[in-house]
C-alpha cells in the first residue's frame, strides 16, 4: 500500500514548515525505521513543501495504515521538535489510489505557489536518487516516482504551462519589479550559493540585473568564480547589505539569520535609500522584525504566496486531465502487477502437469504431434485465465482471482503430486482390469 504525508504552504504555517524543512530530504532511513510495516520512504523537501511517501506491507484488506502513519509521524516530530499533535493536525493524509495523482500533480507544478513551476520536476527526481542513495526505495515507490517524472514532461509538452519557465524564484523577482525603477542599474546581493541560488541568479539576469554581488555564509567561492560574479567576504558582508539595493536570500545554512534586525539596522543606520528584500530561504533566512525598519520591503514565501496570480483555468484543467489519466493507468498497472505473484503459481502449477504428461504420453510412444497438442492446449488455457485475471485485476477485483488461483492451482509440491496420483487413481478404478485393449 501506497501512503503519503503532506505538509504543504497553502495549509501549513509558515512556523511549522519551517520546522518541517529543516529535518530536511535524508531523513528517509529514519521515517523507514519507524514502524515494522513500512518498507520504504521516499522523502520530498522544498521550500514550500514537506512531503513523505511510504510503501506499506501488503496486508489483508480490513488493516489500516493508521498505526503506521502514526509511528512515522511521532519520529517526524522528534526531529522536528514539532509537538505530535501539531504535526498530526499539520499533515495531509493520502493512501492507495489518491497518492499517484497528488503526487503527479506535485511534479507537474499543479501544487505549487508558481503553478507550473520549472524546479518542482528536478527535486521529485532528486528526492528519488536521494532515498536510493540511502537503500530504502522499493519497487512500488521506483515506479510510482518514475511515473511522476513522466507525467510532468508530458504536462508541460501538451500544455502553455511548459511555455513559460515558471518558478518561485521568478515570481518573486516578478512581484518585485514594480518596486525597482530599473533592474539594470540595481546593485543586487545575492546569499547562497547552492541549485536555488542558481535559480535566482537566472531569474535576475533574465529581468536585465548586471551588477550582482554573492555572499556565501559557508565561505565557498566556486560558484562566484564560474558566474563571473563579485564575491562578497564575510568581513564585508554587513556593509554591502547595507548598500544593496535589492538582496535575495536563498541559503540552506540555517544556525542564524542571514540578515537579523539589530545588525541590519545598526550597519544602515545614516542610509536612506529604499532596499528591497526577498527572503526564498526555508527556513527563513531573514529575520521577519526587518520590516520595522525604515525604507525596508521585506517580500518572504508567505507575502510571494498571498501574491500568486491565478492561472488561466483552461490550461490548469488541460494539465489536471493528464494528470488523472496517467494516475488512472498507474492505478490499473499497480493491480495488474498486484496479481504477477498469483500469474506465476498457475503458471508453475500448469508447466509441472504438462511436463508430467509429457513424460507419460512419451513413454507410451506418443509422437511429436501430441507433445505439441499438449504444449498448444496448455498455453491456451494459461493465455485465457491470465488475460482474465488482468482483466479483473484492473476493475478491482484481483484479490478474488487471486484467492481462486491459490486454491485451485496449490503452490505445495507435495499436494500436487497428491492430486495426480489421486488422478491416476481414479482413472485406474474406472478402467477395465485388462487395460484398454
């Protein structure tokens, strides 16, 4: 059984998130360990979103997930240091059919701030590596994810919302256009050096900014060096925040504020040129009491949220249509791959009679022909009941095939080879004494 838990921006608090990030995506071993039931996990965190995937024991069809879920959860909350019931009122709940679509949506930027978002397909993948990385994925969570990741390039090549290289980060720089007179005369700090940060600095040159400083708060200078751009040192850091025009925080170093209200506004005090902030840190990079602060406009995940522009209902519909669908045909592949173990018994079963009779009817003298009668007729009778257990698989109802292939077709070679030899018994009971001839 397939379970997620969901924590996303549009229902979390922003505190509680934050909490929720900073156990961060390799906390997948963990949440795996915590309950007997669970087989795998794969573990989904970005800035705006915390997300767990758990592939359950397969167990009989009255069992709940429940106690699992609430193993899982307990742990969440110790490395969150969330109390257990905020985490239990924080989360969304999703199992069986119902995690393939949220999570198909997920990867296509249907559930994002930015719908449609460019990075959200990149870090679904990465969650993946990062869960095979640690050896707690499990064939149900590989399929599930790769389904995703195609779903997502299917949504964007099919609909306008692959035309328009959508992202929080550009958002945000969109939102903040109308703050800055001209983005080519900006002096822009950038904090962070990691992918998102990569992200930013796309999203400013896009919009035309040139003079761009960065400041790396683990004090690495690679990705100045291969952007070409300004490195600010920590020693100079306080003075060039001080004089930025606009700073954008986007750091996964997360002991203290990149920017905190008394230093910040010690290191401005006598400048009265207006700045502009935009926080993309989760957890927060920026000390929220900024915004007391005179000529300060602070713009954070919870202000860039309120901010989002509604997207043409037409397009969003298109995408959720490719979403159910493919959520659909993952849900009858599941079941049809639900039955194999069931399609593989009979299978056995079947091959060890014809192999028997086989053997029987060659020391009899039977010739090629009815070698290749029996071989015929038994595929024939396999390719029926198979194609009726996908069938029936499909619809929902491939527990009942099962059990009526477990019954029918035993696994125990000894019953097997009890059930022939009963066979054999009758069929000497009813014959003459003589024999046949």
């Amino acid at each position: 059984m397939l379970v997620c838990l969901s924590a996303h921006q549009r229902t979390t608090p922003l505190e509680a998130l934050e909490r929720l990030s900073v156990v961060g995506d390799t906390v997948a071993t963990d949440l795996a360990a915590s309950h007997e039931a669970i087989r795998g996990a794969v573990v989904l965190a970005t800035c705006n979103r915390f997300e767990a995937y758990f592939d359950l024991v397969d167990a009989p069809d009255e069992t709940s997930p429940v106690p699992a879920m609430d193993a899982a959860m307990e742990r969440l909350a110790e490395l969150s240091a969330l109390p257990f019931r905020d985490v239990r009122e924080t989360v969304d709940f999703a199992h069986g059919n119902r995690v393939a679509e949220h999570l198909f949506s997920v990867a296509s930027g249907l559930d994002s701030v930015a719908v449609g978002e460019d990075e959200i397909a990149g870090q679904v993948r990465r969650a993946l590596d990062a869960a095979r990385r640690e050896g707690v994925t499990t064939a149900s969570l590989e399929h599930l994810f790769q389904r995703a990741t195609e779903t997502s390039r299917a949504v964007k090549n099919s609909t306008q919302l692959g035309e328009s290289g959508r992202s929080l980060v550009r958002l945000a720089v969109e939102l903040a256009g109308s703050r800055i007179g001209s983005w080519e005369a900006a002096r822009v700090l950038l904090v962070g050096t990691g992918r998102y940060a990569a992200a930013s600095l796309a999203a400013l040159r896009a919009v035309g900014a040139v003079d761009i400083r960065v400041h790396s708060r683990s004090g690495r200078d690679r990705f100045a060096k291969r952007e070409h751009l300004t490195p600010v040192s920590a020693t100079d850091f306080p003075a060039e925040a001080a004089l930025a025009d606009v700073i954008v925080t986007c750091t996964t170093t997360t002991d203290t504020y990149a920017l905190d209200t008394e230093s910040h506004g010690a290191a401005r005090a006598g400048v009265t040129s207006p700045q502009l902030i935009i926080d993309l840190g989760m957890p927060r990079n920026v000390d929220p009491g900024l915004r007391s602060l005179p000529d300060i406009d602070l713009l954070d995940l919870d202000t860039i949220r309120v901010h989002a522009p509604i997207d043409e209902f037409a397009t969003i519909g298109e995408a959720r249509l490719i979403v159910q669908t493919a959520a659909q045909r993952h849900a009858m592949a599941r079941r049809v791959h639900e039955v194999a173990p069931a399609v593989v018994q009979m299978r056995t079963h079947v091959q060890k009679v014809l192999d028997r009779e086989i053997a029987r009817a060659r020391s009899r003298g039977a010739d090629t022909e009815t070698e290749a009668a029996l071989r015929h007729f038994s595929g024939a009778l396999l390719h029926g009941l198979i194609s009726q257990g996908h069938t029936l698989a499909a619809a929902g109802a491939g527990t009942a095939w099962t059990r009526a292939i477990d019954t029918v077709f035993p696994t125990d070679d000894a019953s097997s080879d009890d059930t022939a030899a009963g066979v054999d018994a009758e069929r000497m009971s009813v014959e003459p004494a003589g024999g046949r001839g």
